[in-house]
C-alpha cells in the first residue's frame, strides 16, 4: 500500500465527521488504562463525536493513518519494531499539522523532550494521571481543531479568493465576511469605508477590493493622509497651475487627476484637516477638481476607498470630521475585527507568511510544530497581522532548523516589564480574559514551585510534600513550569 502523503492526507481531512484520536501501545494494562482516562476526561471537540483508535505497534498506527485521517495521535515510546521517537519523525513526514502526544517512564523525560525537538505536541509520565492527561487532551484537542479546519479549507480558500497573490487568507466567518464585502464592493463604483485597528489589513482589503474591480488594469493612487507634507496636501492631492504660489514653476496635476479612471485610496482619512474635507467632499459629489491658482474645473471619474482606525462617528460629533463627508463615505462600511478575535486565522496567515519568507531567505523547508502553533494563536496580537508578519519574519530569519518550536515563538514575543504592581497588571490587562487567566496560573505556579524548592533547599521529596502534591506530579510541575528535571535536585 503507497505511504500516505500531505495532499492525500489534506483531502482525507475535507471529507470526514469524527473526531479521531489513534492510540499506540503493546502493553494491554497500559493500554486499559489510557482508554479509562481518555474515558474519564469526557473529551469533546467542536464538529462530530470523539472515536479512539487503538494499534499496537507503529507500524499499524502507520498503517491506519495511511487509510483514514487522524486528528490526535497518543503513543508510547516503547514499541516493539519502530519506536516511540521514529514514529514520531515519520508522522511529521506525513501530517505535520496532526499534534502528537508521546507517553514516557519518568527515567525516558530525555527521549520524550526530543520527540518534542522533533515535532512531539507535548509529553505525559506514566503511571498517566487522569486529571493531567485530560488537560493535555483537551489543550491538543483544542490546537488539532483549529489545524483540521485550516488544512481543509486553506486550499479552497487560497483558490477562491486569490486576491494580490494569495495575500488575503483566512478561514473564520469574520474572514469570510469581508471576502464577501470585497466582492460586493468590487461590482461597484459606490465609495467605502474601510475602519480597523493599527495592523488589521485596511491596506489590503481597499487593493482587494481593486483587484477584483473592472478598474483592476487602471491605477491605484494610494494617498496617506498622515504623511502628505503640510501646507502641501492640497496641491498634492489637487494639483497646481504654474505660479500657483513660490516654486510653482509648471503646472502639475494632482494625486486625485493622476488616478483618473482608477481607485484613489485615502488612507487615515479621519487625519485630513477640515478645510480639505470640504473640497474633497466636492469631489466626491461633483467628480471634478480644481487645481490650486486655477479658474477651470477638470472632471473625474474613478472609485474611492477610505480607511481610518479612528471613530469617525465620535470626530463627527465632536465637530472634527465633516457629517456630510462621513456620510458620502460610509456608503458600504467594512470593519476589519482584530485579529485576537478570529484567532482560528492566525494558523493559516501565520504559515502563509512562513511559506513566503521561507521561499524569499532559502529555507521553504521550514515549519512550525504544533506547541509554536500553539503560542502564536494564545497570544493577544496587539499589533494584528503587521505584528504577526514582524514575528513569523524574525523566527524564519532565526531558525537554525527546519522545526520553528513554541519556545522559539515564545523568544520572539514582547514580554511585560514587572515595575511594581502596575507592572504586573499590565501583563494582563492588554490579553484577553482566558489568556490572562491561563497566563496568572502559570505565574504562580512558578513562583510558587520555586519559593516551596528554596525553603526545602532544593529537595523535590520534602517539596513536594509540603505542598500536598504527588512527588511525580510535582516533578511534572517542575519540568513543565521551571523546565527542571527530577534529576536536577534530590
């Protein structure tokens, strides 16, 4: 039978309801025991059922995911024929987006820690403790969804919506919305209003809207309002006559004149001064321009797209930004969300973008493994996809591998500067609440490990007890918060 390949197992992906976690493990007491756990975490995931595969070896997991897609795989180290770890490096071959938990002894932490160097999603100690296995579950459930849904629909999504190269992907509703208002827009000549935070893609979006316009072959005249020379932006946007003011020495036409036919992008309209609004507004009412010094009237006739990150509406009633222009404006309104609130598109832009800085600095080979996945879709994104792009830039320019690891996302990631209590809260503040919350936990669960370690003089036994907590969980605690061993104290 031909071993299973990614195309074969992206199409598999497209076509299928439950979801499917394949267990590997020879031993049938181990085996009983993972079922009971798997059982006792009343896992659920968000489209179709839970099923669990079971296989014995790695050579029949291999087997089964050559037959059907799989969207979790839990596996031992300790296989007879190939093991835990080739297992492991096979799978990457095959699916790297299928997130993989590998089942370890306290005395194999080293194999299990490169299994993860080699893609693993996480590891778990055996005797497997229910209540852990259930949160590590449910976190790769989580990450798994998000990946099943991008890699079925990343494909169509880039055939379909192949705007400016493929730069516009996404799979969320909110993605699909504005792919919709793009279309709409597109099909005619009305003005739009493009509002956004920093980074959210108004840019691209008013291009878009171009590309997929009649006027597609005609210019595009991008005019940022913030960065026109002042005592300039008239001239610049309508044009002079010769001996208009000082300097003038020649009739020139303006940005608006020079994209005649096209699209006049104004971008950061809510920055233009008030006198300017007036004259614009009369562009837009009488398609004509009149050139500073001139007594003639040129006509015009092309699209207009604004796009601001400000409240127009509150500039309106504060006296700033003309109502009859906003009006005139805001004829098909699209509003970008941040990207923290469609979190299911950060997989997808964020592997588009690998994909390109990849190809562009001679390393196409490069991936994220699932814990990088993982930290880029936890993270709030204040700066949007203009941060997202700073970022997967910046970890390919770094990588010294073909594997990009969350701990590497985690470097590349600003960090909050503890300045007394202030500084704390505002490591919080700027992330949404289970971000924050999950983010709290592990603060304290490090500081706290480490007080209870200094009081015990690094002894885990006497640690451990103090705090109530298996001394096997306790070392658990320590490799996953502080990234210490049981063998790293007595």
């Amino acid at each position: 039978m031909p071993s299973p390949t990614p195309e074969s197992v992206a199409t598999a992906r497209m076509a299928r309801a439950p979801f499917t976690i394949l267990v590997v493990e020879d031993d049938p007491s181990d085996t009983e025991l993972l079922l009971h756990a798997i059982e006792k975490a009343e896992l659920k995931a968000v489209e179709g059922e839970i099923k669990v595969e079971v296989r014995a070896t790695a050579e029949g997991a291999l087997k089964l995911l050559g037959e059907r897609p799989v969207d979790l795989l839990l596996t031992d180290m300790v296989l007879p024929g190939i093991d835990g770890l080739e297992l492991v490096t096979q799978v990457q071959d095959i699916d790297r987006n299928l997130p993989v938990l590998v089942v370890t002894r306290l005395s194999g932490i080293s194999t299990a820690v490169d299994a993860m160097r080699r893609g693993a999603y996480d590891y778990i100690l055996k005797p497997v403790n229910p209540t852990d296995l259930g949160m590590r579950l449910h976190r790769a459930i989580r990450i798994s969804e998000i990946l099943r849904r991008n890699s079925a629909l990343e494909r169509s999504v880039r055939h379909e919506h192949d705007m400016e190269a493929g730069i516009l992907v996404g799979v969320s509703d909110a993605f699909n919305e504005q792919i919709r208002k793009i279309r709409e827009a597109a099909q005619v000549r009305s003005t739009v209003l493009i509002s956004g935070e920093t980074g959210t893609g108004k840019g691209l979006i008013a291009r878009a809207i171009h590309d997929q316009s009649r006027e597609r072959d005609k210019p595009f005249q991008v005019i940022d309002c913030t960065t026109v020379p002042e005592g300039m932006v008239e001239s610049e946007l309508f044009g002079h006559v010769r001996g208009a003011f000082t300097g003038a020495i020649a009739d020139k036409p303006g940005l608006i004149e020079i994209a005649n036919g096209g699209t006049v992008f104004l971008d950061e309209i809510g920055e233009l001064p008030l006198p300017l609004q007036t004259k614009l507004l009369r562009v837009l009412e009488d398609s004509e321009v009149r050139p500073v010094g001139g007594t003639r009237v040129k006509r015009v006739d092309m699209r207009f797209v604004a796009a601001t990150n400000q409240d127009l509406e509150e500039k309106v009633r504060s006296g700033t930004f003309r109502k009859d222009l906003y009006y005139r404006l805001a004829v098909v309104v699209i509003r970008l969300p941040p990207l923290r609130e469609h979190g299911e598109d950060i997989p997808v832009v964020a592997r588009h973008l690998l994909a390109k800085f990849g190809r562009e600095m001679g390393k196409p080979r490069c991936y994220f493994d699932a814990s990088a996945l993982e930290e880029l879709t936890a993270y709030a994104w204040p700066g949007n996809v203009r941060e997202l792009r700073n970022v997967v830039e910046r970890s390919v320019m770094l990588a010294t591998g073909e594997a990009i690891t969350g701990e590497e996302i985690t470097r590349l990631l600003p960090t909050a500067r503890k300045a007394g209590a202030s500084g704390e809260e505002a490591q919080y503040s700027n992330l949404p609440y289970m971000e924050a919350k999950k983010k709290a936990l592990a603060d304290f669960t490090s500081a706290y490990l480490q007080s209870k370690l200094a009081i015990h003089e690094g002894n885990i036994t006497k640690a451990a007890e103090a705090s109530s907590i298996p001394r096997q969980h306790f070392s658990l605690l320590l490799k996953r918060y502080l990234g210490r061993g049981a063998g790293d104290a007595s």
